[in-house]
C-alpha cells in the first residue's frame, strides 16, 4: 500500500515467523522504543500506539488524532503478569476475568500504578488496560518490552479502523508508520469495564459480552441506558490535563460517526423495513441520494428503491454484522451521499455492542420507527 507522506506502511500479512514479518515488527517495536507513534492491528480495531510510559510519546496521540486531553488512553500489554506494571492494588476480580477472557477484547479500570503518567489517563487515578489478541499487536508488545497506551487509530470521533487503509485515510503523514495486519476479527472495539464501581460495571459495551462477563460476574452493571452524557466537553478540546477526567470518558454521545447525516430506526423485521422505506421513499422524492447499512435479507427487501447499499452480511451472524460495520460506515461516506440509513438489531450478544456504536455514530440518538422523520 503505498503512501506519499510519510507514514510507513509495514505489511505483517505474512507467517508471524517469517524474516519479512520479523523485520517490521522490530522495526515497529524500535519506533515505539524512541517514542514514535506506530498503527497496529488488533483483533478489535486498528490502534495507535505509544510507549505508555512516555509522557511525550503519549502527547503525540492526542496531536496526532486532534483528541482531547481530557479523554484516557487503554494501555496495551503482552500479558497479564504484567498488569502489575501499570496498575497497583489490583482488585482479585481483575486476575479472574484477565485469567478468562485475556488475551481479548476486554478493558479493565483498576487503580493507575506509578509508571504510567497521568497524560495517559486523562490525570485520573484509574486506568484502562488490556492484553490483545492478534499476534501481531502481542508480537510488537513483546518486542517493544513496554506497555503501550493506544486509542483507536482515527481522527477523534470519527469512524473506527478495521483496516491499515483506514487508518492512512485519517492519519497519513500524521503518524511513523502503521502495521499492515490486514481486517481486523471483531471489528468494535473491546468492552470497558469499570473494576472500581460497586458493583462493577460496563462503561462501553464490545467484543466480550455482557452475558459471557456475567456467567462469571452475575452482579456487573450493563452499560448505562441514560445517554445525558454532555458534548459540551468537546469545547475544552485541547485542553492540558485538568486532574479531572470525564465523569465517563469517552461516552460522547457523537463518536464513530460518519460525516453523512445518519439516521438509525430503532426496530427489527417488518417494522424496520417499513420505516426504511418510508424514510428512503421520502428522501429520494426530494432528490436525495441514500445510502443505507442492509443485511443481505434487508437489502433483498428494499432492492425495488435505489439505494447505495454497504453489504454487512446475514443477520442471522452479529458477529459478522459488527465486523462490517465500520467499513461500511466509511465506503457509504465515501460516496457525497445525502443521508445514510439503518436499524438496529436485538440487544443479544454482540448486539448490545453495535447498537451502541449505531446510535453514537448517529448522533447519540435513535429514530423511532412509527415516526416519520421530517
Ligand atoms: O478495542 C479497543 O479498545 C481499541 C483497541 C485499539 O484496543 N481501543 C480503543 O481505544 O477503542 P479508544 O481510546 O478509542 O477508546 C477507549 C475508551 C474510551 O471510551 C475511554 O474514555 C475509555 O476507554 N477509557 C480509557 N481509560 C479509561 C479510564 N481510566 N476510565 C474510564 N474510561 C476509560
Ligand atoms: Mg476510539
């Protein structure tokens, strides 16, 4: 893939053990050691990383990704031994659910430890860690021999990255290189799960269940359903560390969003194909052009309306729905469309997870599907 300004594009494709792979990932990992930024894939979305234990490394996320100050970084490690090294009284649940879904898409708060400056977590006493699970993120972890602070690998609140393209359409010349690992597995990104709450609770919903944490935690807190989060912090967006996180960072209620105007119904089967076609019916009557996210049984539904459609798979699989979901997001605004359209899917599973991302992605509001949107 090439890229003309400045951002090295490593292609780790290849068998982990061969000399090509081998000699990007040390090279990667040499990058993070001088305080470089690096693009890695991990089994959820593309990250951006840093040596977590580098102030000055870390400030170049937020630079780089015009993200503000006050929004905390997820430090990446090799393993769970070394969940010692940035975090300190660790509570005995964190060992039980690192032990079960580590390496994995699960985020854990617990109590910040010495190493990692306060830069990494928005000055907060609390930070968030995890051990990935793609081999080329735990191989690069390995080799850097650092713990390494990495938010998603877009401009903030904007679309995540699934793929290395993804990442150079926001960060190209922005950044020292980025590994090309190819799509990523799981497509949203890891739950965030907060160790300090009593008792504890999911902050953002995402790759490991609320049902499969809750066979092992049956008192944790799905996430929030009050969305009163105020966007109004956006206004002190380059701001310095305050010693005052987000009272729920990173809950901005428009976040992965697309830069077309997207309306998403809140409904399923017959009454979600309705409201679609009645919103597309009204748009195309204006002039419009729509785009819509379908499942292949929807997009078979509405293909009499001409619609740019992004594929995201059967809606019998969530799974593949929510590893479609940002690519399609992307493809769609890539078109100068009007407005793009969608619905939601159960609650289930990965489902809690990817309506949370449909409804930021929309604004932080759903469409009610017996309202014709005006
Ligand atoms: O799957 C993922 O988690 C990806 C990959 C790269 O690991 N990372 C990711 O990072 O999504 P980011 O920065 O885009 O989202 C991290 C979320 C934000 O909502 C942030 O506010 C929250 O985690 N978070 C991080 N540290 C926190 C803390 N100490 N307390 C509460 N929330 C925290
Ligand atoms: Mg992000």
């Amino acid at each position: 893939m090439p890229s003309g300004h400045g951002t090295r594009v490593l292609d780790v494709r290849g068998a982990l053990d061969s000399p090509a792979v081998q000699a990007a990932l040390a090279e990667a990992a040499a990058v993070l050691r001088a305080g470089g930024l690096v693009a890695f894939p991990t089994e959820t979305v593309y990250g951006l990383g840093a040596d977590a234990t580098n102030a000055a490394a870390v400030a170049g996320i937020f630079a780089a990704k015009q993200r503000p100050f006050s929004d905390p970084l997820i430090v990446h490690i090799a393993n769970s031994e070394a969940l010692s090294t940035c975090a300190q009284q660790i509570p005995e649940t964190a060992w039980l659910l690192a032990e079960r879904f580590w390496p994995g898409p699960l985020t854990l708060i617990v109590p910040r430890g010495d190493a990692i400056p306060t830069q990494v977590t928005a000055g907060g006493a609390t930070v968030g860690v995890r051990v990935p699970a793609h081999p080329v993120a735990r191989a690069l972890l390995r080799l850097a021999g650092v713990p390494v602070a990495a938010p998603s690998a877009n401009r903030f609140m904007h679309t995540s990255p699934t793929t290395a393209a993804h990442v150079l359409d926001d960060l190209d010349g922005r950044i020292d290189c980025v590994l090309d690992g190819g799509p990523c597995a799981v497509g949203v990104e890891s739950t965030v799960l907060d160790l300090l709450a009593q008792p504890p609770r999911i902050l953002r919903p995402g790759g490991v269940t609320l049902e499969a944490l809750r066979a092992l935690l049956p008192t944790l807190q799905g996430p929030s359903a009050e969305h009163d989060v105020a966007t109004a912090v956006l206004a002190d967006g380059g701001a310095e560390p305050t010693g005052a996180p987000l009272a729920a960072p990173g809950q901005f209620e428009r976040h992965y969003a697309p830069h077309t105007r997207l309306l998403v119904y809140d409904a399923q089967g017959t009454a979600a194909l309705t409201a679609l076609r009645s919103a597309a019916q009204e748009a195309l009557s204006r002039g419009a052009r729509v785009g819509a996210l379908l499942t292949t049984e929807d997009a078979a539904a509405l293909a009499d309306l001409p619609l740019s459609v992004a594929p995201l798979g059967t809606s019998a699989d969530v799974a593949g729905l929510a590893r479609a979901i940002y690519a399609a997001l992307r493809a769609l605004d890539e078109q100068s469309l009007d407005l793009l359209l969608a619905h939601t899917v159960s609650d289930a599973g990965l489902g809690l997870a990817l309506n949370d991302r449909l409804r930021r992605a929309a604004g932080g509001v759903f469409q009610r599907a017996d309202e014709a949107e005006g």
